[in-house]
C-alpha cells in the first residue's frame, strides 16, 4: 500500500513540475512578444499557415498578435484541450482584437454586435484563469 502512495505522490509531484515550467514559457511566450497597449491586434496580418507557434530558436517566441486560432495563443496545453473538446478552433474578432492584450493581464473594453450564441461562446472560450 505504501508504494502505490509514495508513487501517487511522485506522479503528482511530477505533473506539478510540469505544469510550473509550462507556465514559465507561456509567461517568456507572452512577455516576449505583448502588443503595444492601445493597438488593435486586428490590424496586424494574420499569422501564415505554416508559421511555426511557440518557442523558437534561440529562446525566441512566435507573434500570437494578429492570431486567428486559439492554438496559435500562448495558452496551456489543458486550456488549448478544453477549447478542442467544445469544438473551439477560430476566434472571433472580438477575441482576436481582446485576448493578446488580456493575456498580459490589460484591462479590455470591448463593443460588438451580439446575441446569445456570440455571447456564449465569447466567455467559455475565454480562458479567464489562462494557466
């Protein structure tokens, strides 16, 4: 009985070790490349198809501003899961213009037309504790 604890303990202990070094690249990830406060990410290019996402060479980040999709957002694994799981793939405008600045932790006001679906999938694919 006291192996398969102590092994639990290890197991969890491993996975929080995990989730911590994510969340140090997800924090590089989005200091490294935040938007200007008071841009409007909608004006940037989208990112092209094939442009790798995340880390790069040298410690270096890819742009998340001018994202198109969830998983080309500094979000972490079980977030990105979570959104796959409810078939949350392409953003919204509202989400493409808001995201990049709330994941440094900005302040957003926002203004689009809306309903209840838009509504709806606005706050279960916005991430409000993102790691």
């Amino acid at each position: 009985m006291r192996k398969s604890k102590s092994k639990s303990k290890q197991m969890r202990k491993g996975r929080h070790e995990e989730e911590q070094e994510e969340i140090s690249k997800l924090n590089r990830w989005i200091d490294s490349q935040k938007p200007d406060s008071g841009t409007n990410p909608l004006s940037l290019p989208p990112l092209p198809k094939d442009a790798p996402i995340g880390i790069l060479q040298d410690d270096k980040f890819s742009r998340y501003s001018g994202a198109t999709m969830f998983k080309e957002l500094p979000l972490s694994k079980r977030t990105l899961d979570g959104l796959k799981r409810a078939n949350f793939s392409k953003m919204t405008d509202i989400q493409m213009a808001s995201l990049p600045h709330s994941l440094c932790g900005r302040d957003i006001l926002g203004a689009a037309k809306t309903g209840f679906w838009q509504n709806t999938r606005f706050y279960y694919s916005y991430p409000g504790e993102i790691i």
